[in-house]
C-alpha cells in the first residue's frame, strides 16, 4: 500500500453561512491539498463533520471530491460507525471503485471489549471488497484498540492493511509498530507527534492541519521517512504553535478558520460544534501571516 505512505489529509465539510455545502470551497480545499504536495485524501472522516450530514449530502461530498481530485491522489473513504450490521450493509452495496482504501474507526459509545472490537472489524474485513484502515481514537470512542488487537486482525485479514493511530501514546504506537506484519502500515492520526512516530518506524500520517498548511507538513513527513531528522524538526517547531491552536476549541472549528483566513471558505460549523472564539481567532490569523512571510 505504497499510496498510504506519506501524508494524509482528512478533508473538512466546508459550509456556507446558511449552513449548505459550499461545493465550490470543497474543490478549492481539494485543489489546495493537491497542489501543497499532499500524498492522499481521506473523504467523510471525523473532521468532515459527517455525523451531521445526510446521507444524501454525503454523496454530494463524496462526488465533488472525486471530480474534483480528476484521479490525482489516491482516495480513502470514512466508512465506520457503532452498528456493525450497517456498517457491513453500507460495505456491501456502495460503490468504492473511486477509493483505494476505506477507512473504519472503531465503535463508539457501545465501548466493546477487544474481543467485541475484534469481531466488529473481522466482520467489516470480510465485507469490503477494498483494504481496510482501522481507526482509534480513544478520545471519541472511549475504548482502546490494543496493539495485540490490531495484530490479530492484521495477521487474519489480508486486507486489513493499515491503522490509523490516534490514541496520543508514542509508547502504544511503538509497540504496534514492532508487533504487527512487515507490510502492515502504522499512520499517525495525532498531528503534534506524527514526526516522532515516522522517525519509530510509521508510515506518515492522516492530518488535519496538514490540509491547512500543506506544503509545509507533507513536507516535514517526507524529510521525517527520509531520516533527515533535523531538517524534519525544525518544521516541527515552527508549526506545533498551529497544531495546538487548531484543536483548542474542537475540531474541526480550528482548522477552518485557518481556511476562513486563507481566504478558501467561511468558518461555518454546525452544532453542536461552535467556531472558534474572537481570541483564538486573532491568534490563528496572526500564525498564518507569520508563516506566509516566512514561505
């Protein structure tokens, strides 16, 4: 899975002031990852704000982001939930032929013991007719899907080719990335230590402030897979400022008012998600001014 190598975008749901999707912004947001030198896009994840959309604007998401994308970048699509009845369903009659990858979190709200996680994925491994990435995130989920878990499911299911790590655990990360197959790829799902976790042995990362300042992250992640680690860190440092303030008052409220600075949409997010208060707000304006200049 070569083409999950590097970094990852999880796209916003950019809105328009009446709370519809600006279909016009997506493209720009589409077009700005591509031309930042980001490696794939991921469609309709948490970031997407997707828990608020209907199923009939995600499809409107989902086809403006293929036509939009022209087959440039590899493409991997949201497809998880707490119902796993669905999520097969959902696996079994969409049409994936446009994405390389599903990408699937781990059951929320149920808090499934391992065994129960396991049974979930090993069910959605046998319906997808593309390779899976798993999803944690113990933040949103409040359960964690242990390393010996991942394994399992990574040596029985051939297509379970890849985890999005996102528990915030440079030691947990570690461990998977000791435990689990050669080929079985461990992407960073915290932006503040996707370095770390490449320079351990990760294969990059899917980002959300990577889709802010593209250019500049894609680039860190392929200095990081190319061991050139001072080089690596120095844009570390100059961005980790961003990636804190992005995640401040939720995300992803943060991440669109850099896009609402840059110009590419409106910071509009629906509820029970607010945008970003005045404070934060002059704090993110004045961060992507500093680092235009410094561009």
């Amino acid at each position: 899975m070569q083409a999950l190598i590097g970094t990852g975008v999880a796209l916003i749901t950019p809105f328009k002031k009446d709370f519809s999707i600006d279909i016009e912004a997506l493209k720009r947001i589409v077009q700005f990852s591509i031309d930042g030198g980001i490696e794939y896009l991921v469609v309709l994840g948490t970031t997407a704000e997707n828990a608020t959309l209907s199923q009939e604007e995600k499809e409107v998401v989902i086809q403006t982001v293929i036509e939009a994308n022209k087959g440039i970048l590899p493409l991997v699509l949201g497809v998880g939930g707490n119902n796993t009845a669905k999520v097969v369903e959902e696996l079994k009659t969409r049409d994936l032929s446009a994405f390389t990858a599903i990408l699937s979190v781990s059951p929320y709200y149920n808090k499934p013991t391992q065994e129960g996680i396991y049974q979930h994925f090993k069910a959605v491994a046998q319906a997808s007719p593309i390779p899976v990435i798993l999803y944690n995130v113990p933040g949103r989920t409040s359960s964690n899907v242990l390393p010996a878990t991942v394994v399992r499911l990574a040596n029985e299911f051939s297509n379970v080719v890849a985890i999005k790590e996102a528990a915030g655990d440079l030691v947990q990360a570690m461990q998977l990335i000791k435990d689990v197959p050669k080929d079985f790829l461990v992407i960073s799902g915290d932006d503040m230590i996707a370095l770390p976790m490449v320079l351990a042995g990760g294969a990059g990362v899917i980002s959300v402030i990577g889709q802010g300042f593209p250019k500049e992250f894609s680039e860190m992640i392929r200095l990081g897979l190319n061991r050139k680690v001072d080089e690596a860190f120095k844009t570390q440092y100059l961005l980790a400022e961003s990636i804190d303030m992005i995640f401040e008052q939720g995300n992803p409220a943060g991440i669109k008012e850099i896009f609402s600075v840059l110009g590419l949409t409106e910071n509009t997010v629906r509820l029970p998600l607010v945008t970003v208060n005045d404070d934060l707000s002059s704090r993110i304006a004045a961060f992507v001014g500093k680092l235009s200049k410094i561009s």
